[in-house]
C-alpha cells in the first residue's frame, strides 16, 4: 500500500479527498498546516505528496522548497485554487512534479497521483548516493571517497532503505518490517546493533557523520554524506 501525505487546510474537502483515496488503495496521513507536515516529514517517510499552496504556518511553496533544500524526493501533486501561470511555474521550479487547478475531477487528481508513483518507482535508481557516499544494489558493492566498504547482506539492506529515503527519518517500525523477513518487537534492539555496525564502517573510519538517530522515532541518513 503507497503512503500518501495530503496537507490541505479545508477540512471537509481534506476529509473527502482522504477517503476516496483510502478507498482507492492508498494509506493516507492529512496534515492541515504547512509546519505540521514539515516537522512530519522528518520523521515518516511517504511515497507522494499532495500540497495545497494557501497554508497557515509555511506555504505549500516553501515547503516544497525546503524539501528539496534536504535532497527529500518524495513527488509532489500541487492542489490549488490559483490558475495564474506563474504560479504553475512557480510551483514547478522550484521541485514540484506535477500541478493541478481547483475544482479538479477526482478521477484526474487519481490518475495523476498514480502516475507520479508509477514514475518515481520506475527511476528508483540502482545506484545510491549520499555525498561521497555510494551505493550499488546491482553489483552489492558499497564505496566511501572510493574506499571500499565490506557489508554483511543485512547492513546492505539496512543502508540501501536508509539511503533511498536520504534527508527523511526512517522510522524503526518500517525498517524493521523492511530489513528482517521476521517478526520483531518494537523494542528490540536489534536495529540500534545493526545500526551501530554500520557507523562502524561507513562513518567512524572516515571521520563523517551520515546516520542520525532521531530519538523515539527513527533513523535519518544525511543526504550530502555527513
């Protein structure tokens, strides 16, 4: 099921628009205020983005703006009442990916948003990287500066999730439902150990700091390497 983030300030259009897309496949997380899905989106990671650009708190532009200032590539829908084409292009420089006027017709909005999914996960690139930092899941190899890194297939996994979704937190639940194809408690602490492993061989040796742990809720790696 793809995560959909929908931040939108008109609750009864918001509420409506949740539900069909729930119907519709998709989990579906509604935050009605520019900082609130800023401060949510350092810690959960989503597949698309639908943002409506007349929000209290931070605009739907510098929102935007901001998340691709961290390297966050989640796709973004603009939903908005303005039509003037500047604001489109606004929009659309400075990293939207796709723009649509309101009133729109839900079947178009559907459309639209699953072709933004179906496109990201199409460029979902073989090789990673984070600064310096690379990843190559074709080949299984892992390099630093041009260092070559040793890892276990689990910590290729672990970091291969982690940098896929760089500059957002990865929280413990999704990584270890990703990594281990067994169940594990919320509390294990096998994630933290495993974790720990990979400072030990992408950070520490090289004097960088890419793995942040965001207490009680996740991991983030650094988008630039650290």
């Amino acid at each position: 099921m793809f995560r959909l983030l929908l931040v939108e300030d008109e609750a009864d259009f918001a509420a409506a628009l949740a539900d069909g897309l729930c119907q519709d496949g998709f989990s579906v997380a509604t935050v009605k205020d520019g900082l609130l899905a800023f401060d949510l989106l350092q810690h959960r990671s989503f597949d698309v983005i639908l943002l409506d650009l007349m929000l209290p708190g931070l605009s739907g532009l510098d929102l935007c703006a901001r998340l691709r200032a961290r390297g966050v590539e989640t796709p973004v829908l603009v939903l908005t009442a303005r039509t003037a084409e500047r604001d489109q292009l606004h929009a659309l420089e400075i990293g939207a990916d796709d723009f649509l006027t309101k009133p729109f017709s839900y079947r178009i909005l559907l459309a639209r948003t699953r072709v933004l999914v179906r496109r990201s996960m199409a460029r979902e690139q073989s090789v990673l990287a984070a600064g310096d930092l690379v990843l190559d899941r074709k080949r299984r190899s892992c390099h630093r500066g041009g260092v070559a890194i040793e890892l276990t297939p689990r910590e290729f996994t672990l970091l291969a999730l982690l940098m896929s979704h760089a500059g957002s937190v990865v929280p413990k639940r999704e990584a270890l439902t990703e990594v281990w194809d067994f169940a594990l408690d919320d509390d294990s602490k096998v994630l933290e150990v495993y974790v720990g492993y990979l400072r030990r061989k992408i950070d520490l040796p090289f004097a960088r700091h890419a793995l942040e742990t965001v207490r009680g809720v996740g991991y983030r790696l650094d988008p630039h390497g650290g």
